[in-house]
C-alpha cells in the first residue's frame, strides 16, 4: 500500500483525474499482453508532460517507493508489469507530436504518440517512422524504444534504434534529460543505443526525435506458395545469399493461414503448408527484375505458385493477413501463447521441424508466424486456459523452443524484450562475468534499483508467480 501523504502529493503533481487508487480500476493495469503474470499497481498516475514525470520520479525516489512506466500495454513480455508495493507511470496521455521538420527528415513526439499515428502524419509528405510492429496501431514510440521494437520491415529498415536520433528521458532520480543528437552523429558515448532497448531501467523516456525515412517510390509484393514449411525457410536463405535484400520476408504457416482465412478471406489456399510473402521496394528501374529473381529462387525451392500483388489494394490486403494474423487466432482457438526467438537464418528449417516435435511431444497445436528475412520466430502455442495440465505443457513447450533457439547459435528474444518473461534463461546465454558486468551497468544508472524493478535479470526478490495465461497480443 501506497502512504497516504504520497498519495496526496502525487494528486497534487497529476490531479485527481489523472490518479488511480480503486482496486477495481487498478486491475486494468494488472498486466500488458503477457498474461502469465498478473499483479495491480498499489497505484497509477497518469502524468500529461515530462516535467510532471520528473516530478513524480522525484517523490518516488525519495521515499523509496519503486515505480514502473507503461505506454500502450502491448508488451508480450511483462515488461510493465508492477507489484503492489509499486506506482505505476501511465504515458499513455502524452501523445502530442510537437514538431515535424521534413526538410531534416526528423519528428520530435511524446512517448505516448502511437507507432501508426507518427507515419500517418508525415504521409502526406512522402515519408514514413519505418518501424512497423505488427501492433502499430496501438503500441507506441516510447515502446517502441523501451524494447527496441522491430516488425516485418526490419530486414531492411532496421529496429527502433536505427531511427533515433535524440531522446528525452527522467532519470531514475528525477532528472530530466535529454541525449543524443538531431544530426545523428553526436559526439561522446552512444546513450541513446544504451537506454533504446533498456527496458524501462535505465530511465523513462517521455519524447523522442525520431528519424523520419521516405516511403518507397515503388513496391513490388510477392505471395509464394509452398508444399513445406522446409521450401518456405530454405527460399529465405538462397534469396539473402544470392545479394538480394528484400523490404520484408514473412512466413505464415497452415495454421496461420487457417486463422486468417476464417478471418479476412484474403484467398490464401487453405491446403498449403506455407506462404511467404516477399517485398521489395526503391526505384522503379530495376526493381522488377529484383522481384522475378526472388521469385525464381521460390520456383527452384519447389513453390507451389508464385504471384505478384496486382495493384495496392492486393497488397494490402496481404499486409492485412499478416498483421492481424495472431489476433485471427482467437477465432480457432480459446488461448494461445507467443514465444520470441531468433536464429541464423540457415537455422530456419531445421528449428521449424523441431517446433513441430516439440508441440507434437507436449500434445500442443502450434501456428508460426516468422519474420522470416532476420530469422525471428513467434511460434504461437494454443491450449486450453481452463486445464492446468495444458497451461503447464505450454509453458515447458515455449522454454523448451527458446532453448533450441540458444542452442542453434540464437537469442530467446528479437523484438518483444525479456521483461519478465524470460529472465531466467539469461544464465543461458550469458557468463555470470558477463550478467554482472550488465547489472553494474544498470546499477549506475538505477543504483536503487526501484525503476521497473526485478526484470530482464534473474533475481531471487523477483520470483514472479505465474499466473494462468489468456490471450497474447499481436506480434
């Protein structure tokens, strides 16, 4: 429980609206989109501009109180999830964009701004915020940097960091600050490329500069039709090999397409093992003989068809299916849960066919959906909520698949962070020298430790207990 006196002072800094102290209303931030561990805040506040953040983390700090930020509540970690000894930082109020500048292709926007609302604005001018999480429509910029949020435009484009060029942060002791340069090549050490990806433990970001990229002149999309998830993957590597970069590579598997088919009816076949989409955009000069050279590398692998989006509503509709693929899911399914893998991609197929025997050995239907050009897996495992027997295999399922992803030369994460979810397989895939060298690190910025505690580590204060699982959240 929150002491009274700071719960007046935290009133007077937001205002009564903008303060929630009801245990019925606090439940609503009892967790974001991972759902195995669920606890309400003691308190949340909902503060409207960096000064009012710098304020709160001030009387936090002070008297001790940890604290927790959280934007959109999209994470598929628990990345802001607080316990009830925490306050929790809503940003979700502040969504002002406060300028555009197209001339040096730079935006600066409040963290609460929403990935889609940021492209949507400078359309019309020809560019685009190029990070494009399959939740862009709701998830947002400050996110987006707490994880270093990717999406199927990755390959080419990048992650959240790439598009960065300064930030506006409070320290974990009330600071406000603001790092990183406009140009994008500030002198000094790379803070920027420390707190994007941090986490929520380095600080809160409260408004970033970002780059902005212009949309491509021309887009040529491709849907190549597969009799094997092997063909699917192994198309992947023979089109990066050759030298072709695509905008974009994405793999749906039968159950995905199932799920989507019931869904949008977009026309994707329903007897297919897989499809991948393929992208590639730029010039116009040459860019069809760009897509014809990938589609020939999916003909030698055996594709069952191959065709090109006939004009931008076709594409569309592509990108919709893929998009909104993991929510399409409900529809086949009462609940599902999304791992967060990477591998080389040569790994691909191999790791497809032993996602399949690890499924199959916990008796569990599993649908992939792959960022298939930066070998990112998000293999979705469907089970029954209401049998704890289901709930437990699922959970052995998605340790044991992040296992074969460290195993094959991976990562058990490319884009939806460790939060909570995954702390205790950090011993994996690091030295305890290496770990600790980490927590200095974190130590100096946060030497507390009360900004978004007992996460991306192993800690033993930071057991979560897990809680039974619901739906997950787009990827």
């Amino acid at each position: 429980m929150i002491q009274p006196d700071v719960v007046a002072e935290l009133r007077s800094i937001v205002g009564s609206s903008a303060l929630i102290d009801s245990p019925t209303s606090r439940r609503a931030y009892e967790c974001d989109a991972f759902t195995l561990v669920r606890h309400s805040p003691g308190l949340v506040v909902l503060p409207g501009s960096a000064d009012e953040v710098a304020a709160i983390v001030r009387l936090l700090h002070r008297s001790g109180i940890p604290f927790v930020p959280r934007g959109a509540g999209t994470g598929l970690a628990g990345g802001s999830i607080a316990r009830p000894d925490a306050v929790m930082i809503g940003l979700n109020r502040m969504r002002r964009i406060r300028r555009i500048d197209v001339r040096n292709r730079l935006a600066e926007v409040e963290a609460g701004v929403a990935n889609l609302a940021m492209t949507r604005a400078v359309a019309a001018d020809g560019f685009q915020f190029a990070p494009d999480p399959s939740s862009q429509q709701a998830c947002s910029i400050g996110g987006n940097c707490a994880t270093n949020a990717g999406g199927p435009h990755t390959l080419k484009c990048g992650v959240t960091v790439n598009h960065i060029l300064a930030i506006e942060f409070v320290t974990c002791d009330g600071r406000l600050l603001r790092i990183g340069c406009e140009q994008g090549d500030s002198a000094g050490l790379d803070l920027v490329g420390l707190i994007v990806g941090s986490e929520g433990t380095f600080g809160i970001v409260t408004a970033a500069t970002v780059r902005l990229s212009r949309t491509p002149p021309t887009v040529r999309t491709l849907l190549a039709v597969f009799e094997s998830i092997g063909d699917a993957t192994q198309t992947v590597s023979d089109i990066i090999a050759r030298g072709i970069t695509p905008a974009a590579m994405e793999m749906m598997d039968a159950g995905v397409i199932e799920a989507v088919e019931a869904a949008f009816q977009v026309g994707l076949p329903l007897d297919a093992a897989a499809v991948l989409i393929i992208e590639v955009d730029g010039v116009a000069a040459g860019l069809d003989a760009e897509a014809e050279q990938a589609a020939g590398i999916a003909r030698s692998n055996r594709a069952r068809s191959v065709r090109a989006a006939a004009n931008e509503e076709e594409r569309a509709a592509l990108w919709k299916s893929r998009k909104r693929a993991a929510g399409a899911l409900g529809r086949i399914t009462t609940s599902y849960c999304t791992q967060d893998g990477v591998v080389p991609r040569s790994e691909l197929p191999g790791l497809m066919s032993e996602i399949a025997t690890i499924a199959a050995r916990h008796e569990l239907r599993v649908a992939n959906l792959v960022h298939a050009g930066d070998g990112n897996i998000h293999p979705i495992l469907m089970y029954d909520e209401n049998d704890p027997e289901q709930v437990r295999r699922v959970i052995r399922a998605g340790e044991e698949i992040l296992c074969a992803c460290i195993r094959r030369g991976g990562t058990v994460t490319g884009e939806h962070g460790i939060g909570v979810e995954k702390m205790d397989l950090m011993p994996l895939l690091f030295s305890p020298a290496d770990l600790a060298a980490m927590l200095r690190l974190r130590s100096a910025f946060n030497p507390g430790g009360l900004c978004n505690p007992h996460k991306i580590f192993p800690d033993t204060k930071g057991c979560w207990e897990i809680h039974k699982p619901g739906k997950r959240a787009a990827i």
